[in-house]
C-alpha cells in the first residue's frame, strides 16, 4: 500500500518537476524478491494517479525497474574496485566483532591493505576517506557535515557478487539523470555514503532536500503497525483525492497566508522545497477530515451524487440492490452534502430511506424513548395520517405535538425521528419524512407504538 509519506514525498517531486520543465521519474525498487510483485507495482501507479500525477502526463517518465539494471550495477561495482575506491574483504560479523569487541562500532578496515582479489564468498567494501568529512548540501537540512571517521566501510556487494541497494541506487539516479532527489528524512543517513558513491563515480551528486518525519497525535512516526498510513485506506473511506493532496502539501510547508484550503495547480506552482520546515510534521486526522468536508461541499450536486456511488453500493450499502431509489437519493442529496465530512458517511445517512424498517439501534432507542414518548408518537401518528405531506404542514403538525405536550420542538422530534429513521442524528426531519412517504412513515410509527405498549 502507498504511504502518505510517500505520497507527500511524490507530491512535492511532482511539483518540482512541474514547475522546472522538468521530468519525475518512477523506479521500482524491486531487487528483493520477496517483497515486489506486480500487481503492488499496480497499485503505486494507481495511487500516484489517484493524487494527479499520472503516466499520461508528458512530466511522467517511468516506471523503471531496478532489477532489470544488474549488469550495469555490476560494471560500477568492478570500476569501484579497479579505481581503488574499493577492496574486497572476507571477513565475517564474528570474527570484526571479536576484533573490536562491540556489536555497534562496525567494520574496523581489517582488510584494506590485504589487497585480496574477488572471490566466491568475499564481500567488496567501500574505501571511505580517513580524514575530513562528507558535507551534504541539503535544501531542507542545511549542510550537515558528516566525519569521515564515523562512516565504517561499507559494502557495495555481497559475496555472490551481487550488489546492495546503496550502490544500485546511485548507479541508477546516474543512468537515469536524476538532479533532485526529495525523501523523507529517515534516508539522511545514508546520504553520505550515497554522496561518496556519486563522487567516487566521477559525478556531481544530485540536489538533495529530506522532508521532516510525519507523526501522529503522539508524536510518534507514522507506523503501518500502528496508524492508519495508506493513501488507499484514505481514499476508501471517501476521503476526496482532491482534499488528500492539498492536506498533504501542506504537512511540513505551507503557501504563505491564512487561505489553506488551495487547488493542487495552485499549490505545485507556489511550492518551494526551501521553504519546507524541517521539524516533524503532525498527521492531523481531524484537520484532514475537516478540509475533505471543504472539498464534499465545494462538488456540485451531480458530482456529489456520483462521488457517493462506490458507497451505495456493496459492500457498504445495508439494503437490497433492488430497494435504492435513485431519484429519492438525489432528493436527499443535497441534505446529506451539507453534514458529511467524508463519502463513506453517507451510507448511514441514506439507509432508512431503502430499508424496510429502521436502523436498528439500541443506543439510539433508548436515548430517544424516555417515558412519555408514546404519547407522542401517538399524537403525532394521528395528526399526520391527515396533514398535507409537505414540509411546512409536517412541521406544524408536530409543533402541536410538542404544544400539547408542553415540549419544545426538538424534545418532540427525538422519539420521532428514531421512529422512523431509528437514528437520533440524521437529516432535516420534515425533509426526510416527505421523501419516505406518508404510508410508509405511518407504518413505522405504528411498529414503535407497538414497541412502547408491548
């Protein structure tokens, strides 16, 4: 599943690419087997496109495949080697461990002047620096200067010969023509052994910018193990791609002014990585709920209803297929637009108009039902097998009722409502009422008379 970090992440390099004439490019990063298959890969280009940045684009290059590039990872491997940047080393985690007498301090260099050839079994390391330090110039960070006398030599193949995925990576950017590269921070510290790889290589390393960690209420790192992280998972639940990408771009940067709530061509075009903010970046669900009700109310009131299909539906819709009336939703509609926040709402805002009785809701009944409520129902069961059946006459009819009963009209409404709808919250009253019918309103305030006498 795609990460909303991810996602933030692919936003802010799609906004660069777009802004510079540039192109973003998509590498599958699939060495390990065990953790790539195609249909994931689907699933990535399917969310990025859900979030606007889509392969029809001529800004869309991709998607690569990092393991199709082994044999060029290869030649970069034995031109390390043949240059000295690199040497090969059959030491095992044991024996550095027993040398150094810590599991934390890493490789000591034991065999840098062994001068040993490749062979089976013999890992190729990379020769860093003695002295100095690698200085990243990163748009977000600054330039973090990273000792030299702190980076272990590391490998950049494994004893099959292989390649890791430091070494495949830049080989890649290199192939590739990659300028910038922007990624969540937990990827700082690699950078440095990235940069000597670059350079090693004979090239100019890429433009760096490591975009601050996103976390939840706790501040804690977002965590598929923990939090709700995938941008499908989000999308499922109706919240609009549209209010997704602008509540994303706005986690760790924001445009300048008090207005937050901005199209994705507005925001990509004022987006600067510069001005990024490098602390953690809150992952507000409320605040995101609160922009996708901006976007819901902001759709006119044929993409609402088209917006809401996927949740009238199976699996989320209670009734029977041949029960939904789709002009009496369209009537409802626009009721519903004004309170949901997010799409996957409004299945409980709708169902007791297509079921043949109401929700049944325990909490809900005895909330409502307190004693005396039958004799409202009652009264108001009378006066409405008479009244005209609009809004205004349906109202009245209840505001004696609740006279009568010495009630305000919202105390009189509650056991209605829950009569009939089996809700306590829910749409208009009267509104909803007209759209069920005369008959079919009766035949439920005659079941819950029957409930409260019984």
């Amino acid at each position: 599943m795609f990460h909303v970090g991810g996602a933030r992440s692919a936003l802010y390099n799609w906004a660069v690419a777009r802004q510079s004439g540039g192109t973003f490019v998509l590498r599958i990063e699939d060495t390990d087997a065990a953790r790539n298959k195609p249909e994931w890969t689907d699933g990535i280009i399917g969310a990025l496109a859900s979030i606007g940045i889509s392969q029809a684009d001529p800004a869309f290059e991709g998607p690569y495949f990092q393991s199709q590039n082994a044999d060029r990872h290869r030649e970069a491997a034995r031109q390390l080697y043949a240059s000295g940047h690199a040497y090969y080393c059959d030491c095992t985690r044991e024996q550095v461990q027993e040398r150094t007498g810590s599991q934390q301090l890493g490789y000591d260099g034991f065999c840098r002047e062994r001068a040993l050839e490749y062979a089976q079994g013999r890992a190729l390391r990379f020769r860093t620096p003695d002295e100095g330090a690698t200085v990243v110039v990163d748009l977000v960070r600054g330039e973090p200067a990273f000792p030299n006398s702190a980076i272990e030599d590391f490998v950049i193949a494994r004893g099959d010969g292989s390649p890791v995925f430091l070494l495949a990576n830049v080989v890649d950017d290199l192939a590739e023509g990659i300028t910038q590269v922007i990624r969540g921070e937990e990827h700082l510290s690699n950078t440095p052994k990235q940069q000597l790889l670059w350079e090693a290589l004979g090239a100019t390393p890429p433009v760096w910018a490591h975009l601050p960690v996103i976390v939840n209420e706790k501040r804690q790192k977002l965590s598929k193990r923990r939090d709700k992280v995938a941008l499908e998972d989000y999308l499922a639940e109706g919240y609009l791609p549209k209010a997704m990408v602008n509540y994303l771009m706005l986690l760790g940067w924001g445009p300048g002014g008090d207005m937050e709530i901005r199209p994705q061509e507005e925001l990509e075009r004022l987006f600067r990585v510069k001005d990024v903010n490098g602390s953690s970046a809150f992952f507000d669900v409320k605040k995101l709920s609160a922009f996708n009700g901006a976007y819901v109310r902001d759709l006119s009131a044929d993409e609402f209803i088209e917006a809401c299909g996927p949740w009238l539906t199976e699996p989320y819709a209670t009734w029977a297929p041949e029960s939904f009336d789709a002009a009496a939703f369209a009537t409802v509609a626009p009721l519903a637009q004004t309170r949901i926040t997010v799409l996957g709402e409004i299945t409980k805002y709708v169902d007791w108009l297509f079921l043949d009785a109401p929700v049944d809701d325990e909490a809900s009944w005895t909330k409502a039902m307190k004693p005396g409520a039958a004799a409202i129902v009652k009264d108001t069961r009378e006066r409405y097998a008479k009244t005209s059946w609009d809004t205004e006459s349906l109202k009245s009819a209840l505001e004696e009722v609740a006279e009568a009963h010495d009630l305000k009209l919202g105390k009189a409404q509650a056991p209605v409502r829950v009569a009939v709808t089996g809700r306590t919250v829910g749409l208009p009253l009267f509104e909803s009422l007209q759209v069920l019918g005369r008959e079919r309103t009766l035949a439920r305030l005659d079941a819950a008379l029957t409930k409260l006498t019984d």
